[in-house]
C-alpha cells in the first residue's frame, strides 16, 4: 500500500525534477499533451457529436452502452461487498478514465488498470460449469483431443 502512492510521488518528483520546475513540472507536462480533468465534460461532447450522422451515430451508441457497461460493473462490484480498497481503486480509475478532457482512443487502455470491475465476471464464470466458462475463455476441452500430438 505505501509502494504505490511512494512511485506515483517518485515520478511525479522526478518529471519536475527533468522539467526544472519542481513538483509543478509534472503539470506542465499534462497541460502540453492538453489532457485534464474536466468531469467527462469533453467527453460528452465528443459522445454528442457522434450523433450527428447516421454511421458514426452507431459509434455512439456503442460508446454510450460501453460507458453504461463500466458503471453497470461498478454497480455489481458494489452489491457484491468488495473490499473497499478495491471499489476505492476501481472508481478513481474510472473516473479518471472517463473524466478526462484529452484524447479519446485511449478510454479502454486507461480503464486496463481498473481490473476490480471484472471480479463480477469472473466469479460468474467460476460458478458455471466447465462449458461455458471453456468457451468465454479459452479452446474446448474437445478440441484439445483435435490438436494434441499423435503417437
């Protein structure tokens, strides 16, 4: 717990320490790659504008039902009890994530490290039997018997 937060504060120091402007000079960097924190302002706006035609329209939807998705998770981690440490980490990544004013490709691979909202799944597919859990996650145990080596 102390590991974390000690090289956050670490790399922070040290990007101020590159920049010549102390601890400010962590800010400086974000304000050049023109990314902050709006409140996900910026990214409705860019939801918004998808809608204005038809094909771009359907990437708009998936946008929204992926947004409503990730909240959806959350919603399950929270009825399922998690430790608090994990919905607390969970929710700031997410807000982070969603909440940014800069580029938007980047929405999924900021949400990698939210990894607590994929318990719910997970503990869904421990409690199938092996079929169904083979198929989501990997080759059937029938298949296996098709690619072993002969001899």
């Amino acid at each position: 717990m102390l590991l974390a937060p000690l090289g956050a504060a670490g790399y922070v120091l040290w990007v101020g320490h590159r920049t010549g402007r102390g601890p400010l000079g962590y800010l400086d960097v974000q304000a050049g790659w023109r990314n902050g924190f709006d409140g996900g302002y910026a990214f409705a706006r860019f939801v918004a504008e998808k809608f204005t035609s038809f094909p771009s329209a359907l990437a708009g939807a998936g946008l929204v039902a992926g947004v409503g998705l990730v909240v959806w998770a959350y919603v399950v981690c929270v009825r399922q009890r998690q430790p608090l440490a994990l919905l607390v980490y969970a929710g700031v990544v997410t807000a982070l994530a969603l909440c940014a004013s800069s580029y938007f490709g980047s929405k999924p691979r900021l949400l990698l490290p939210a990894f607590p909202l994929l318990l719910p799944l997970a503990v869904a597919l421990a409690r199938r039997r092996t079929p169904g859990p083979a198929l989501v996650l990997g080759e059937p145990r029938w298949c296996r018997r098709c690619t072993a080596p002969s001899g």
